[in-house]
C-alpha cells in the first residue's frame, strides 16, 4: 500500500525501537510483574509468563507492527483499509475501537499507580532512613487512605501525560527514552548487586526460576497470559499506532525481538532484586499492589548512597510509566483526530478528561468507595482484570485471525519482511498456535474444560 507523504514517521529506525520499548517498560515490568509474581505462587507464573511472551507475544508484537505499517493510520482507520485491502467486512474495525477502549481504563488506574510512584519519589527525597517494615506498610496505608494525596498525584501525572501527547510525540519522547531507559536499566543493575550482597538473591531465584509444573492452575495460566499483553502493551491500539509511523526500511521481526528481549530483561531484573529483599526481610511475597513501595525502600534505606539511588530509582519508574502513558493516549487522539476531524488539542483535553474523572473513581475505591463492587471487585481490580483478562486477550485473538487468516497471504508476507522458514514459522505460530492458546485457556478459565 502506499505510503502517504503527509504522515508523520520516527526520525531514524532506532526511534520506533525506543519510543516502542518505552511503552512497553513501564509499571507493568516493575510494579505489576513482581506482585503479580508473588501473588501467583513465583515460578509457576514466571513459567507460563515466559512461554506467553514467546508463543503469543512476541509473534502478535511483530503482527501489530506489521498492520500498523500497512494501515498508515490510527487503529480504527488501519483496520479499515486493511479490511477494505483483503475484502473483508469493515467490522475488523472493532479491534482499534476494543484498544481506544481499553486504552482508556488502562491509563485511569495506570495514572493512580503512577501516582503512588510520584508520592513515593517525594518521600524518596526526605529519605526512608530509620524505617522499618512496620513504618514501611503503615505508610502505604497511610497514602491509599487518603483520597486527596491520591486524587492529587494522579491529577498530576495526567497532566504531565496529556501535556506530552499535545505536543506531538516525535522529539521530546524519543530523546527522553534514550537516556532515561539505559539509566533504568543501570539502577535495576546496582539495586540487583546489592540484593546480591546484602540480601537474599539465591532466594529471590529460587522464588522465580525454581521449576514446579505442579503448582499451575487455570487461574495463574490467566493471569499470566493477559500479563504477557499487558507487558508488552498488545491489543490496545499502541502497536499498530506506533507501527504506523514506521518506515519501510525497518526490520519488524528484529526491532520486535529486540523490544521483547529488552521488556522481559527489565521485568526479570526488577522481580530478581525486589524478591532479594522480600525474602532477606522476612516479608510477604504476596503483598499485592504496595509489594516495590513496602519493600524497595527499606533496600535504599539500608545501602550505601541509598538515599540518592531511591530518588532516581522512584524518578526513573515514574518516566518509564510516563512513556508507556503517552502510547496510551496517542492511538485514541489519532482517531479522534483523523477520524472525527477534531483538533489534536481538543482530542487530547477530553480523552484526558474522561480518564482523569475515571482515576478519581479509581482512587476513590480504596477508601471511601470501598465497598462499591462490581462482580465482587472495586473498581481498582476491575478495570485490571477487564482489560488484561478479557480486552487485551480478545483484540489479540481477532488480530491474530486477521493477519493470519484474513488477509492476503502476499501482502502479509511483503509487509512483514521475512521469507522461507522463518515466515513459514512466524505464520503458522499467528495462524494456529497463538489464537488456540488463547481460546484453550478462555474456555478453561469459563469452566468448559477440565
Ligand atoms: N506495557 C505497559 C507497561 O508494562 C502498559 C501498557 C499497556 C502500555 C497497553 C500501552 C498499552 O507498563
């Protein structure tokens, strides 16, 4: 398909390989994977995590990017060409519409994480000397009981997210991922070393790596799978956004591996070192949400130069959720905006809004809403699940039958860029084994399979 001139694309091929990584680390691989993690019974998770990420993930990352290139537009309006490209009818368009969705439940419990983070990096300043665990978890209590703290940092990082997406995402974004993923990773190093030294990283691996095919259940096979999607930022629109401001010249199977390989590293790495101290402490491994701001604080309280690393650590999680934010606004703002003729500006605001008002609901069900549920859950848990449980796995399943099932065969095989083996093995994962897996493990979960 042609490649309309007028669209905006990455500077250089290494962009679209930072600005995707940026959306792919963000509190998914350093808060959510590590309680996740511990609330799943360790391996056992990391286990299935593992083989989702191969299987489902990296296969669907490369076939997101690939009909985002093809599409040249916001998720709607690429499924829509694409669907008009293949013949096919224009209900396709529903997998950019169940992104925008989720995009947007997403971002209004992400933001309120984000800013538990932007709290925690104030208190980082002040330092945590002199707490201990006790004083580490009265603190968390402390924050989510107050909705104004909660209320106000998430106002805030919706600010921050927002104020990026209307400036456009090329310049700013791309620099501010270059240095800021590396320095990420770094820190994730030293905080490992230390756990090495000072506290408990043979347990930690254990925790993680220690092989018991035994203790997987429907739940943790769940649970783990719409990680995988959540990780890697699938079925939301992201990809294929960020995918159509590619160029031609760029190798999607390689960049995806790349961004997989990168996002798996910082997810290994942050459960490694936050497991070193929870085991060293005597803490719970399944905590849930507070697990890194009951834990990490009392690493930074105890180490050497601890007070500077906590600061840029707590900095460094709140840029690596602001970037993966940003990739959560864009695809709705685009569609807003090429599809219903708005301004960027006006596209920006009210989709901010909407989230902002949703994160206020959200903040609100861990203290005076508590006892509203919907099927059992708050709000908090709810939006979770739905999205990482049941969105994020569907847009997956439909993008898979799509590519590998509705589309022609050539024009998959042209715009992906591989040929021989490697595309016969690629199409066959897309085709059958990525969208049988995730209906084996839906209709397991319902109930009607053993
Ligand atoms: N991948 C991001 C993270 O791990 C979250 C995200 C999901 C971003 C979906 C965009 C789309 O934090």
């Amino acid at each position: 398909m042609e490649q309309t001139s007028v669209r905006t694309h990455w500077s250089s091929r290494w962009a679209f390989m930072l600005v995707t990584i940026g959306s792919a680390v963000g509190l998914g691989n350093i808060w959510k994977f590590p309680f996740m993690t511990g609330t799943n019974g360790g391996s056992a998770f990391v286990l299935v995590y593992l083989a989702c990420i191969a299987a489902i993930g990296v296969p669907l990352l490369m076939a997101e990017s690939m009909l985002g290139r093809r599409g040249q537009s916001n998720p709607v309006g690429t499924m829509r060409s694409l669907a008009d490209e293949a013949g096919a009818s224009r209900a396709w368009q529903v997998i950019g519409l169940i992104g925008i969705l989720g995009s947007v439940l997403i971002l209004s419990f992400y933001s309120v994480v984000a800013g538990w983070v932007l709290d925690y990096t104030l208190r980082a300043v002040e330092g945590f000397q002199g707490m201990d665990k006790a004083a580490l978890g009265a603190a968390f209590g402390d924050l989510l009981a107050s909705p104004g703290r909660l209320i106000l940092w998430h106002s805030l990082f919706m600010v921050l997210s927002a104020g990026v997406v209307l400036g456009g995402v090329t310049g700013g974004i791309e620099r501010a991922n270059k240095i800021m993923m590396p320095a990420l990773f770094a820190i994730l190093l030293v905080l490992l070393g230390y756990g090495a030294v000072a506290a408990d990283l043979s347990a930690a691996f254990r925790f993680l790596f220690h092989f018991e095919p035994q203790a997987i259940s429907g739940k943790v096979v769940l649970a783990a799978m719409g990680h995988a999607f959540f990780t890697l930022s699938l079925g939301m629109g992201a990809i294929i956004t960020y995918g159509s401001y590619l160029g031609r010249e760029v190798s999607i199977p390689r960049t995806s591996l790349v961004i997989a390989g990168a996002d798996t590293l910082v997810a290994l790495l942050a459960g490694l070192s936050i497991f070193s101290f929870v085991f060293a402490q005597g803490l719970e491994p399944a905590a849930g949400p507070g697990l890194i701001l009951q834990t990490l604080p009392l690493a930074f309280a105890g180490m050497p130069g601890g007070h500077v690393i906590g600061v840029l650590f707590f900095v460094l999680v709140v840029f690596a959720a602001w970037t993966s934010a940003i990739s959560l606004i864009e695809p709705a703002t685009s569609w807003l905006v090429e599809h219903l003729g708005w301004s960027r500006r006006a596209a920006v605001l009210s989709l901010a809004g909407l989230i902002w008002l949703l994160g206020i609901a959200v903040a609100l069900s861990f203290n005076a809403w508590e006892g509203f549920k919907i099927f059992g859950l708050g709000l908090f848990d709810l939006f979770d699940a739905l999205t990482s449980k049941f969105l994020m796995p569907v847009a997956g399943l439909l993008i898979a039958v799509f590519t590998a099932w509705v589309m022609k065969r050539e024009h998959v095989r042209e715009e992906i860029g591989l040929s021989g083996g490697a595309f016969a093995l690629w199409f066959t994962v897309v085709r059958y084994v990525s969208p049988v897996a995730i209906l084996l493990i839906f209709l397991h979960v319902i109930g009607l399979l053993g």
